[in-house]
DNA sequence: TATTGTTATACTCTATAACTATA
DNA sequence: TATAGTTATAGAGTATAACAATA
C-alpha cells in the first residue's frame, strides 16, 4: 500500500513545516528570510547576487528579503569593498542569535519528533529516506 | 543522530512538496485550490463558508480562491436552494477532470516514490511515522 | 442580532522587464 | 557590453475589519 505510505508522508510534510513556521515565527521570521539568516550564518557575509543564486531565487526576490531583515535589525547591507556596484548582507548581533536560536531549535525539534523511537528503528528509518530521496532526485 | 534523520525529513518534505506543485501546475492548479477542488471531490458542492472551516483559512481566503477556480473554468458558484445569502461551490466537467487525474497522479507519484523499497521495508517506514505523526501532534 | 460572502486594505513570496550605477 | 541591485508591475496566498444582503 504506497498510497498509505504516500499519504502519512504528505501529512507529516505538512505538520513539520507548521512547527517550523511556528517556532520562526516567534522570532518575528518568515521561512525564506530564516533560510537567508541561515545561508549567512554558514558562510559569512554574502552578496545579493550570491544569495538569489543559492536559494534559487530571483534577484529582485532578494532586494524584498534583505529590505525585510534589514528593517526588523536582523542583517544590514555593508558596501562591497572591492565592487561600488555590490552590497554585502551582514548579520547583525540579533542576526547573529537568531541563527544560533533556530539550530537549537532545530536540535530540539528533532528529540521531540524521533522521541520513542528505538536506534534500530532510527537507524532504519533514515536509510528508507535515502532510497527515497533518491527515487525523487532520479524523477 | 535524531539531528541527521531531521534533516533528512525536512530534505524529503520539501522535495515531496516541489514534485507535487510541479504536478499540479502542469495542470493549470496551484496547491491551494487544488485542496478546495479535492474537497469538492470528496463531499459534493460545499458552500464558502464550509470551505473555509475545512481548510482552517478565512472566508475571504475562500473568496480569492473560488474567483480563481471559476475564472479558470474549474468550478461556478451556484445559489443555495434554501438559502439566498449561500452559494454552492460545484465542480464542473473540467473541475471533476482534474479531481480525478490528481488521484491518479497521486498514486503514481507514491509507486515512483517506494519503488525498490520492500514490503517489509514499507510496513516498518509506515508503522514509524505513525510515531512520529503522534509526536507531532503531542506538541 | 447573527451569518454569508464581499469590498477594502495590507503583508509575504514569487516572477519578468526596464533602468541606474558601476565594471 | 555585462553585471549588481533597484523600481515598476503583477499574481498568488494569507489576514483583519467594515459592510451588504439575508436569516
């Protein structure tokens, strides 16, 4: 029965991304703009241009971003200082432990949800989403 | 690793996420009217009002969507026999169309999705999630 | 009075196209 | 000429609040 596999999956999809839209927003964040801060944080500052292309975004997608962040304190725009035509997002202190707050979000989300699953079954369940991140990367 | 296999989760969501709006526009939908149009599928002609309550979204939420299942030939608003405030939000022959080749899509989509998995496999990714779904709704 | 659906207004995410300043 | 980012414009999903028609 993969419908039933198929349709528990969707449901679970659904629900996680609630929880994370929930726990952001409680940081005044939106996903895409959390996916920014995140980029940023892994990487140091960033030009615009590398941020469209890393999420895979348009670039006026990201000028309404970073206007975002930059108006709730989370980043600011830094001149280029080789290129007058750049800017370089910058996390800013609150930037900084919003990112530090959505990885320990992250950790405790991930306890809650695997909570009562035996490492075996932990274990098994991730090598399952292999094959099956790998049937949707060949589709 | 709880950590490992949420990231691994999240990766699945989204990806699950992006192949089935892929679908859906493919045929001229997008994922929020397709849910009104599966509803209408499943229980007949629904007033507004219902619909809103169903998809957990505001009756003006429900205005914007209906406009564009109607302008796209997906559905008509039909008065309410009894009454004159309702309207009756009802599939046409194209509406109906697409309910059906969604749930064919679906079902191809989950083969494609455990293709190379074993039953046994399936059942224990299956029983899993049951787990993980009760935590989700624990918290 | 209460309910159904609309108009008015606003915010977020997304896109393409035209434009400015700089390379 | 090409690139970085903006303004202009547009569509989709979401919300609250005010309002008209009807119960």
């Amino acid at each position: 029965m993969t419908i039933e596999a198929f349709e528990r999956t969707l449901e679970l999809a659904v629900l996680l991304r609630e929880e994370m839209e929930r726990r952001l927003a409680a940081d005044g964040l939106t996903p895409a703009r959390a996916q920014v801060l995140r980029e940023l944080g892994g990487r140091g500052p960033l030009q615009q241009r590398e941020l469209a292309a890393t999420l895979e975004v348009s670039a006026r997608n990201i000028t309404g971003l970073v206007d975002g962040l930059a108006a709730t304190g989370f980043v600011t725009r830094e001149p280029h200082p080789d290129d007058r035509r750049a800017t370089l997002v910058t996390l800013t202190a609150r930037g900084t432990a919003a990112v530090r707050a959505m990885a320990d979000g992250r950790a405790e989300a991930a306890a809650a949800l695997f909570a009562g699953l035996a490492p075996q079954r932990l274990a098994a369940y991730t090598a399952d989403l292999d094959v099956l991140l790998g049937n949707l990367r060949k589709a």
